[in-house]
C-alpha cells in the first residue's frame, strides 16, 4: 500500500457529503471502533455520517461506543449519497440494510475499506484493502494522520479500541511499528487506553466467568501431542450460564493460552452449521487456509468457518486437517 492511497482514500472521504456507515454482522471492536470513529472524523469535518448496525451494540462495547442507527427504511436510502463498508471480508459478512442489495451497493458511491487479505467485496468504486495493517482502525488511523486531518479525543478513543482489539492488546503477531507509532499518535490526541482497556480487558460479567470455568475443565480437549487444544461448546453450558458467544472475542485465547499448543479451536451449533474458530501461535502453521478451504475466512493466524456437518464430524475433520499440517 503506498502513501498515495491512502491519501486517496482521504481525499475520497472528504468528499463524502453524507455517510451511511457499516460493517461486518456481529461487529467486534475493530467494526465498532473503525466505524464511530470514522464517524467522529467525517463530522468534524462538516460532513453528515451515520452508522447502521443490523442490532443493538454488544453489551461489552456500549460504554465505549454509542449512537448507530438500527433501520433504515428504502427511502431513506436517497438521504445518502456514499456507502462506506468497514472491516468487513466479504458480501455475506456485510451488515448492510436490508433494503440495499449488493448490485444496488455496487452502483452507488461505495467504499470499501479493509485489512482482510482476502477482502471480496469489489466496491466498483473505491476498495483500500490494506493486509499489513492489523486492524482496519490502523487503515483509518493511517488514512486520517497522511492527510492531517483533525483526529479528536473521542475518534482517538475509537481506533485505539479497534487496534487493541484486533491485536490482543498488542500481543498477537500482526503487531507492527507501525501499529505502536500509530497507537502513540492516538495517545497523544486524547485516546482513553484506561477506559479501553477495562471497558474490553479487565471486564467480565460473574457469568462468563463461571462458564469459561466450566467449559475449560468440562469440554478442553488436547490433540497431537498437546498441540491442538480445543472445545466444543455444548449448548446446555450456554444456556446454564445464560452466556451469549457474541459476548465474547477472548474465549479462544482461554485455549491459545496453553503451553505447547500450535493450533486453538472452538466449536459451537450456529444456525447454518458448525461454527470453528481457529487461531495458530506460529507462522509456520497459518489457519487461513483450512478455513478458506471450508468457505470461510480470516487472517492467517486467526480464521473462521461454519461446516454444514453434524457436530461430531465437523469436529473431526478439521481436528484431523489440523493434525496433518502439524510435522
Ligand atoms: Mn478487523
């Protein structure tokens, strides 16, 4: 990616008489974050911007975020005149209105910005897909301090939580320089790391607590040696625990945690299949791959896919394709 577009991109925005916002379906912190905080930009810059979400903001991510629009109805849809999709892979992710069809998007003044390698969204418009950055809050951030626009306290506050999301707090391998040095432009205008960090890190409901206790001593699994951990999340345990998956983006380091494990993987029924989370400490072994071969998708250290497969042979099959990657 080259300076240029990104400055593109900025030029792009800036031209954005008014915004309609959104991101990938079950939005995490880098959606979230990406999304208010662009917001927050555009509207310091005079400009009108919305961001739409399909539901209510996750539990976890209303103290910091708040404000997005949960319907819009066809006519409204004239009140835009750009659509800007953030963080988000590919169409089906797209937590866009009901009402806007992908050919519609397509026709319209559509943004897409990412960090997903694979990203498949094909604006027609403008797409900036930047895979070295690990987090699209470190695309924006990169977009908005190459142009010098204005960044305030609470956009700072915005993409901070993005970065630090998508990088477990800077501990995951797709930290770079370039994420510290934007995160300490971030810092320097403003942005709450304290109230980041216990509104996503240093907080958890009594519940979750007690399910994660459960599920580690009830479902933890140890293959190949010790170096594939993984669970299956049995619905009984969420219904026990009234614990909600969208709840929670940790649960799987709960796994990556162990010593010796290479791959962590959680299963649990979605409505379309057998979800699998999949994450891998070491690059030599990536996930992203296996995930994609599933119809899935993601990062190479971290990747997902839902299998139309009963639960014990979508357990098995990729549990076995894991195993055989391992020497
Ligand atoms: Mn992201």
């Amino acid at each position: 990616m080259t300076p240029q577009a990104f400055r593109q991109a900025a030029e792009l925005l800036r031209a954005s008489q008014r915004s309609l916002i959104f991101t990938h379906l079950r939005p995490d912190g880098d959606a979230l974050g990406s999304s208010f905080g662009l917001q927050e930009t555009l509207r310091k810059m005079g400009l009108e911007a919305e961001v739409f979400l399909p539901g209510p903001l996750p539990n976890r991510h209303a103290k910091l975020f708040s404000g997005q629009l949960t319907a819009v109805a066809p006519e409204e849809l004239a009140n835009f005149n750009t659509f800007i999709a953030l963080d988000c892979a590919n169409p089906p992710r797209l937590g866009k209105p009901e009402c806007l069809s992908m050919e519609e998007l397509r026709k319209k003044r559509f943004i897409n910005i990412d960090h997903h390698r694979a990203n498949s969204l094909e604006s027609g418009f403008f797409d900036l897909v930047s895979p070295d950055s690990a987090s699209c809050c470190e695309v924006l951030t990169r977009i908005f301090l190459e142009s010098g626009a204005e960044i305030t306290p609470r956009a700072a506050t915005c993409f901070l939580a993005g970065m630090m999301t998508d990088t477990g707090c800077f501990r995951f391998a797709n930290t770079g320089g370039g994420t510290l040095r934007e995160a300490a432009e971030l810092l320097d205008r403003g942005a709450e790391l304290e109230k980041i960090v216990n509104a996503l890190f240093f907080s958890k409901p009594l519940n979750q607590v007690r399910f994660e206790n459960e599920l580690m001593n009830s479902c933890l699994r140890l293959s190949a040696g010790g170096r594939i951990a993984s669970a299956f999340i049995p619905r009984s345990l969420l219904d026990k625990y009234d614990f909600d998956l969208r709840e929670d983006e940790g649960l799987i380091d709960l796994l990556r945690e162990i010593d010796g494990v290479v791959f962590a993987v959680l299963f649990h029924r979605g409505p379309d299949g057998v979800k699998v989370s999949l994450r891998s400490k070491d690059h030599a072994f990536p996930v992203g791959p296996l995930a994609r071969s599933f119809g899935g998708g993601g990062h190479d250290m971290a990747a997902g896919a839902t299998l139309d497969l009963p639960d014990a042979e979508a357990e098995a099959v990729i549990l076995e394709k894991l195993t055989a990657l391992l020497p």
